[in-house]
C-alpha cells in the first residue's frame, strides 16, 4: 500500500499467517500462507536533510522513570525495537543496488515506523516492518521496476539474518506477494534460481478462519530444539516428518481449490502433530500447547500460525462451535477473534517484474 503527500513515501506491510507446511519452508518444504489485515506495520520516509532513523516511542524506549521500570520493560519486550530492523534492511538493500549496478539518488530521508502486530505471537511483526520498509525504498528511489518480486523476500529475510534473526522464507514471501500464497521451496529452484516457486491463490477460497492468541506473552519456546541440526544429520525420522508436513500443503492447495474442508480441518490438525512430534512439548511451550488443545476441545481443527505465540482455528460447524470456542478462550485468559484475509497489494510495476 502507498500513500504520499509532501513527498512522504508511506507503506503498511500486513501480518501473515503461516497456514499450512510449516515449518518445512526451512527444510526445502512447502507452505501456503496468507496476509490478514488485523494487524500490520507502517513506515513512512519522507525526504530530509540528513539521513535519520526515529526511534518509536513506545518500542524503542530509552528513557526511565525508574531502574523498576527499565527492568519491567526488559523483561516483558527484551532489549530489541524496530530501529535495528530499519537499519539492517537499508544496509542490504544498499548493497543489493551497489552489486546489481542499480543508481540510487543522494537524497537523504528521515524513516519512522509504527506497528500493531502483537509481539511474540507469530504473526510475523519483525519482518512486516522490514517489508513496509523494503517498499519505501523502492518507490523513493523508483527501482520497483528492477528488483524483482520473488527477491525481495531473500532481502528482507538477508535483513533479519544481519541481526541474528532465524527464519525462514515463508513469511517473508506472504508480505511481499500478500493474499494467499502457495510455495514450493524444492532445493533445485532454491539453487537454480535463488528462491522458491510462488503461486498466488485465489483468497476466497479460504474458510472463515480465527485467531486465537495471548494479549501479553511472556518468551515462548525457551528450549532451544534440536530439529534443525538432526535434519542436516540426515536423521530418518526428522527427514521423513518433514517430507510429510510438506505433502500436508500440497494436499491442503488441492483441498482448497476443490473447497473440501472437511479435508482441510483434518491437514490443520495433522501438520500441529507432526511438528508435535518433532520438536517435543518443550521446545513447544506450554501455553501454545493449550491454545491448540481449547480449540480441539470443542471439535475445531487449530495449528500455530507460525512457531509459536498464535493459533489458526477452524470451526466446521459454524457459528455455535464458534461461540463455545469464545467461551473457552475467554476461561483461558486468550484473545480470540475472526481473521481478516487481505488480498494481495501487488501493483503494475511488481507484476511486470514476475515470472508468471
């Protein structure tokens, strides 16, 4: 999205929701996943003086009432804001145009953010700032045109790697492309092409969805999990698991398409137990575990909607399941409410660059 007026470049990047596949999309898997308007991240650039990178009020905090209030803060929001991000995505942004022969202007630029993405909940808050920021860049040096749609992934996911960010491509792609997504990450076209084939898919052809997420998390996923290193071990039951928690996105692209949801409530809840018995009930985390389980409950299919801190729901019933769902969140303390799946943001410029 772009608004401008006196020369302010603004772009909202939305927050995404990994249905289906992950997280094979670090396994040379498949994924589909899909950008919702409930939540988003904004970033404005407007040409300045010198170059300047604003802190957020709130998320970049730096000053104290009191050493209690310093340490709260800690505790609840660590020690990282925005601001990282904003820096991490110009340095390889910047690069990307020095080695690609791309011109950019001298024109200094003062870049702000905001963002209402809750924190820790999965839903892909770090990389929606980078993305709307990615998207400011682009107009404010007008190089939409030469850097292709299926990069900028790799460069926003580049961005966060800088900082020691581990992830995957998957939410990177949904930001960028927006809608609904399906992807394959197959390692011939990782190598051959540097990134993995993107497939828009036509987004009524999802169910009426819910999120089911924690207003004020502390750190999920303590345990650090073993998963990553027995796959690149070559360990039999991590190869083979993976493999099936990709075959659950290819079934779940053929379920859609053929709108058999009964078929789709059944890959829901398979992909949470394979990635269950991969990664074990630690590495897990408690709470995370029993938002899955509230939706279970009461017969809904449910999955993170990422690694953690958020969970995807789908009630077939309808909307009586729907209010015992409510019902059962709101005993538990967790937020529920209907997903708004936000069609993809791609405009002339961006398609003339696609291989489609």
């Amino acid at each position: 999205m772009e608004e401008k007026h006196d020369n302010v470049i603004e772009h909202k990047a939305y927050a995404r929701v990994g249905f289906l596949g992950n997280p094979s999309d670090v396994y040379h898997g498949k994924t589909i996943a899909f950008s919702l308007s409930n939540f988003y991240a904004t970033v404005r650039l407007r040409p300045s003086k010198e170059l300047v990178i604003q802190p957020h009020p709130t998320h970049d905090l730096v000053s104290f009432d009191s050493h209690h209030q310093l340490v709260d803060r800690l505790k609840s929001e660590g020690y990282y804001g925005g601001v990282r991000l904003l820096m991490a995505i110009y340095k390889v942004f910047y690069n990307y145009c020095k080695e690609n022969g791309i011109e950019l202007h001298h024109t200094n630029f003062t870049l702000s953010y905001d963002t209402n993405i809750p924190r820790q909940s999965g839903l892909s808050g770090s990389s929606g700032i980078v993305c709307a920021a990615l998207n400011c860049f682009l107009d404010f040096y007008k190089v939409r045109h030469l850097i292709k749609v299926e990069v900028r992934p790799n460069l926003i996911l580049a961005a966060e790697e800088e900082l020691g960010i581990v992830a995957g491509l998957q939410d990177r792609v949904a930001q960028v492309y927006g809608g609904l997504v399906y992807m394959d990450f197959n390692k011939e076209s990782m190598d051959k092409l540097g990134h993995g084939l993107y497939i828009p898919l036509d987004l009524s052809l999802l169910p009426p969805l819910y999120l089911i997420y924690v207003a004020n998390p502390s750190d999920s996923g303590k345990v650090h999990s073993k998963v990553r290193q027995r796959w690149l071990d070559g360990d039999e039951f991590i190869v083979s698991t993976m493999l099936e928690v990709a075959n659950v996105a290819e079934e779940g692209k053929a379920a859609l398409e053929e709108k058999d949801y009964s078929k789709l409530a059944s890959l829901m809840n398979k992909n949470f137990d394979l990635r269950r018995s991969m990664f074990g009930d630690d590495a897990l985390g408690d709470v995370n575990i029993k938002m899955v389980e509230i939706a279970r409950k009461v017969g809904a299919a449910s999955k993170f909607t990422g690694s953690g801190g958020a969970v995807v729901a789908y009630c077939p019933e309808g909307t009586s399941q729907v209010k015992l769902l409510e019902d059962e969140c709101h005993a538990a303390g967790f937020v529920l409410i209907p997903l708004e799946p936000f069609p993809s943001r791609l405009n002339e410029i961006d398609l003339k660059t696609l291989h489609l």
